[in-house]
C-alpha cells in the first residue's frame, strides 16, 4: 500500500518500504527489520513471492497448508517447484488438509 490504511489501528506503526518495478529488494527489506530488532517474521505469500523467499534461501521455517482438494481458481502453491527436496520435518493434518513443517538445512 502506498498509504496508511484506514483500518489501521493508531497504535500500529506503518511504514512504507520503497520498491522498485521488479518489486521489493527482500534482502534489504530483512536486514532493515533486523536493524530494527525484528528478528521474527511471518509472511504469508503468494506463488510469486514464495518463489522468491526460497529461491534467495530467505527463510529458516516454512510451513505449507494444503487443501484436500485445490479451490476453484485457486493457484499452485509452488508452481516452479522449490519447495525443498529433503522431507518434511512435521506432518500436522487439520480435518482434511495437510500442514507440512520444513526447517532449512544450513
């Protein structure tokens, strides 16, 4: 968003991270949060931006959730395929989808 929404509550601080038209510079977007003391970050990305985080390694844990069955117009979760190859680490299943627990290997 290029500004603050409505909705937002005031005590919630928003900031604007600048992009370019290739999209944001995710390293530099993670080394500012760690400037800041913000060493936890949960993302909840689409198809292109998941391909992005694991492509650059940018992530310690990931967590995929999958539907029994793929929702009308849904998109592929990993439609380039890089999600690891190694398995899961954890297997939870929620009524009828299945979580799968990755942990990087470094």
């Amino acid at each position: 968003a290029s500004t603050r929404p409505d909705s937002l509550p005031s005590r919630v601080e928003w900031v604007q991270i600048p992009s370019s038209p290739e999209g944001l510079d995710l390293p530099e977007l993670l080394d500012w949060c760690a400037k800041r003391n913000l060493h936890d970050v949960l993302v909840e990305p689409g198809p292109k931006l998941l391909g992005q985080m694991l492509k650059l390694g940018l992530w310690d844990e990931l967590w995929v959730l999958r539907a029994a069955k793929p929702l009308p117009g849904g998109l592929p979760a990993d439609p380039r395929n890089l999600l690891p190859s190694h398995p899961a680490t954890q297997e939870r299943v929620f009524g009828t989808d299945l979580a799968r627990l990755w942990r990087r290997e470094l």
